[in-house]
C-alpha cells in the first residue's frame, strides 16, 4: 500500500513547486507555504475517495 504515501507526497510536491514558482515570479513568499498546504489537503482528498470508502 505505498501508492497512498506516493499521492501525498506527489501533490505536495507539484503543489508546491507549483507554489514556489508563483512566488519566485510575483514575489510574494507565502505562495509556497499555501501551494504545499494545498497540495496535502486536495492529495488527502484523493487518498480519501480512492482508498476510504
């Protein structure tokens, strides 16, 4: 069962990333905190709909 793990660390990194990048180019530094927060809860949902119903 290491598919769940590799789904949250997968949306917390392109999340982030996505993050970092935005931030990088607008120049507001809480874009990567909010990108890597966004990634874990929407990856939650994900492991949630797939694996706890």
């Amino acid at each position: 069962m290491s598919a769940a793990p590799a789904t949250l660390l997968g949306g917390m990194f392109v999340y982030g990333g996505a993050g970092w990048l935005l931030a990088r180019w607008l120049h507001v530094p809480a874009l990567l905190p909010i990108g890597l927060v966004f990634g874990l809860v929407f990856a939650s949902y994900l492991v949630y709909a797939r694996y706890g119903r």
